[in-house]
C-alpha cells in the first residue's frame, strides 16, 4: 500500500473536479478528433508559406534541371520517416519524373507504383471553382451575386443574402463545416463512426443543411474559416445554373477539357477502379494499428472532396489551369486574387485564392492545393507559369502525435522529409532542407471541436 505523505494530499474540491475531468487519453483523444475534423485539406505545412496576389512572370525554377537520384533518395526519406507508402510526378518543362517508395500493402508487402489511382481530398476544390468561374465567364453566375439568388432553399434569409459565391470560393463566408455532424463520434474523441458510415450514401442537402445548422463563425466577408459547406453548396449552384449534376460537368468541362485519363467522381462505388495502393488512418494514434480505408462511399466529400486521381493528372491539370487553357485570363485572375490565412499570432502561413492556394518556396511563390480523406493525403503545386510541378500522394494519414496539452502537433520526421521532397521538386538540389523538428500543420492551433473548420 502506498502513504501518502500530507504535502501530497489534494483538497477535497480539487479532488472532485479530477474525479470528474476524462481521463488524458480521452482529452487527447477528443483534442485530436478536433483536428482532425480541420484536416481535410491535409497537408499544408505552415513552415514557410506564403504567397502574392499575383504571380511573378518567370518561373521559380528556372535553370534548374531534375536530379532523379536526389528525387528517389527524397521518397525514400519519406518512407524511411514512416509513411507506408508515396508515389509522385515532377515535371520541368519536357522533363518529367515517376517515382514511388514504400508498400502499398503493410500485409502482403506489394510495392507502390508512381501512376496509382489515389484519392486526392481538397485538390477537388481546384476543379469545383473551375467550373464555377466557367459558368462565370458566361455569364450565368455572378461571383459577387448573393448565394441565396441560387439556391435560396439551402441558404435562406438573411444568409443567403450576405453570402456571396466568391466568399464559398475564398472561404470567407463564416458558414460552419460539417463533418463533426456527418460523422459524430470525431466529436466526442473515437473514430467509431468513420466505420459505420463506411457504405453510407448521403446527399449534398443533408450534409449542407448540417453546416448551415451551425451557428455562423463571423460575419460573411469579415474573416476566414476553411469549410467544406462553401464548395457543397458551390456544387448545387453549379446545378442549378446547369440543369446538370455538377459532377458530371466538372467531368465534361474540367476534366475532359484538361486531358486527365485517371481523374474520376467515384459516386456511391466504394472501390477505386484502377491500380492503387491500400489507405491507412492513424488518427494520431487513436487508431492502433492503422486501419485500411481504401474502400470507402464518399459521397461524403462530394464537390468539396471526393475525386480519385493520380500524381500525373494532377500536374498536367495545373499545368493546363496556369497556362489558360482551362479560364479566360479575367477569370484566371480572380481566381489567383487571395486573402491572407493567419496562425493565432497574426502569422500569414497562406494565401488563398478561389479554390487554389500560394505559398512560399526557397525558390519563389508556388500555386496549388492539398487534400486528405480517411487514409490518403495529396499534395500538388506548381510554378507561376505551370513549367515545374509537383504532385505527392502517401497512404498514411495523420500519423503525427499531439503533446500533452493537446494544443499542437509533436514534430514528425516524416513531415520534414515531404517539405524536403517538395522544395527539391520545385527549387532543384540548391534548395536547403528543412531541419527537423521545426515543421508542423498548417492548423496553427487546435480548435474546439464544435467549431473546428474542415481542411
């Protein structure tokens, strides 16, 4: 038995309240369910980002040419860091670079492949504006038009009449998200119904009519919150002013028009149609072992963030999107036009534009998206002028471990190795590497988890 000594005794009331308060693994539990319900856009690291209004005209890569030993050594720091598996393509100007590192199944020990299918999260968020600012240039939808003129049974009143389209392009219209409400128990720290939902089919309303539920984070216009309500509700515009399922149009006029033979809407089909890798979720921690959720109805992301791609498509789309191929350059130009993301110190980190986001390299602005789902994290960027690119997907996600508090990410190995892999893709083998230890999220500081934004 052990004595407790009289300087070591607690107060009856301090007592109570330990005897109330949940268990640390449950508060952490919770904290990194709050997380991750701001990670669906996955992984914008907040070391180093920046951007401009408007891009410069040379390229930030130029004279460099690609090192494929160095961009092999890179995949495999990120593998040796502890990511299952990763696969990439690079591209400077004609030349162009597949690679891959890692297992696409921890069972069976199959190697990934450079040109896997992948689902690719927020990234889909770069084709649901495109075809917004499509429509725009025809005149059907007017970006500064109050988002209740569309579709005023999904935003009603006075909402509907302060928000504009170009504030659910930009994210600035203070509408909640609603993924804690899609899958609940994330709010109360288990992951039990990532699960349960696995086959689930559910409608843009359904899921829309949760975040519009929740109370407003700001007044539209007067700040930024990252919310996959704004591109849901983006994709019913698109079908009102259409008369067409807006998947079906982003596929005929974005997808089709970009030349991408490997970028899909899934539906309701649970299974990735190509060659891809299995797809785990850590959920820092919370799930032990990582469990596989490759197979997966996402009719829960929708417009917001359900397309399957590959690394090659994704940079030959960004390639077509910054060269004009794919908007009239008044369009272009809206959409490269952005709003400052701040850490809680006032810290830009980000500037995000209208479905497409800038940020700093060593060797200059770089312009893109990322994304994550349960078990696949993306991440795309290219150049200003679309010459150097790189697109990354890992099959391991939310693998970092928050500290004691709850209040931030421990720093990852891993997480350095992709900022490393990044700037060498981009900037050549004159790019410094990032130290170790010094990188973490983009989410400068965990929210709570009713009001946690969704990235």
């Amino acid at each position: 038995m052990r004595h407790t000594r009289p300087a070591d005794r607690t107060s009856d009331r301090t007592c109570e309240r330990a005897a109330n308060r949940p268990p640390r693994r449950l508060r952490r539990a919770a904290a990194a369910s709050a997380v991750a319900v701001a990670l669906l856009a996955g992984f914008a690291p907040a070391a180093n980002a920046a951007g401009q209004d408007t891009p410069p005209a040379a390229a930030p890569a130029a004279g460099h040419r690609l090192d494929r030993g160095e961009l092999r050594e890179g995949l495999a720091a990120i593998h040796e860091a502890g990511v299952h598996g990763v696969y990439s393509a690079v591209r400077d100007g004609r030349e162009r670079f597949d690679g891959a590192s890692g297992l696409a199944d921890i069972a069976t020990g199959r190697p990934v492949r450079p040109d896997f299918q992948h689902r690719v999260g927020s990234v889909t968020k770069s084709f649901t504006a495109v075809a917004v600012l499509q429509q725009s240039a025809k005149g059907r939808i007017d970006l500064d038009g109050p988002v209740g003129d569309y579709v005023p049974g999904l935003l009603p009143g006075e909402r509907g009449r302060k928000v504009t389209v170009r504030m659910l392009l930009n994210h600035t219209s203070g509408i909640s998200d609603y993924i804690g409400d899609a899958f609940p128990s994330l709010l109360k720290g288990t992951t039990a119904s990532l699960d349960e939902n696995r086959f689930r089919t559910v409608r843009p309303a359904e899921l829309i009519g949760y975040g519009v539920a929740r109370p407003q984070l700001f007044e539209p216009g007067t700040g930024w919150s990252y919310s996959n309500t704004n591109y849901l509700l983006l994709g019913e515009v698109l079908r009102k002013v259409s008369g067409q399922d807006p998947e079906r149009l982003i596929s005929r006029d974005v997808i089709k028009r970009a030349g991408l033979r490997s970028t899909y809407f899934p539906g309701t089909e649970a299974r990735i149609r190509g060659a891809h890798s299995r797809m785990y979720e850590s959920f820092y921690g919370i799930i032990d072992p990582p469990r596989d959720y490759s197979e997966y109805n996402m009719t829960w992301a929708g417009t917001a963030g359900a397309l399957v791609s590959t690394p090659q498509d994704l940079n030959t789309f960004y390639r077509a999107l910054l060269t004009g191929d794919l908007l009239p350059r008044r369009q272009l130009d809206q959409m490269r036009t952005t709003v400052d993301v701040k850490d809680e110190k006032g810290n830009v980190y980000m500037r995000y534009g209208l479905g497409i986001y800038s940020m700093d390299t060593p060797c200059g602005p770089a312009w893109g998206h990322d994304g994550a789902v349960w078990g696949a994290g993306t991440w795309a960027l290219s150049s200003p002028d679309g010459s150097r690119q790189f697109a990354l997907g890992h099959n391991l996600m939310k693998y970092q471990r928050l500290n004691e508090s709850g209040t931030e990410f421990l720093p990852h190995p891993a997480d350095a190795a992709i900022i490393g892999y990044r700037d060498l893709a981009l900037c050549g083998t004159t790019a410094p590497r990032p130290a170790e230890g010094v990188l973490r999220q983009a989410v400068p500081a965990l929210p709570t988890p009713m009001a946690a934004p969704v990235r």
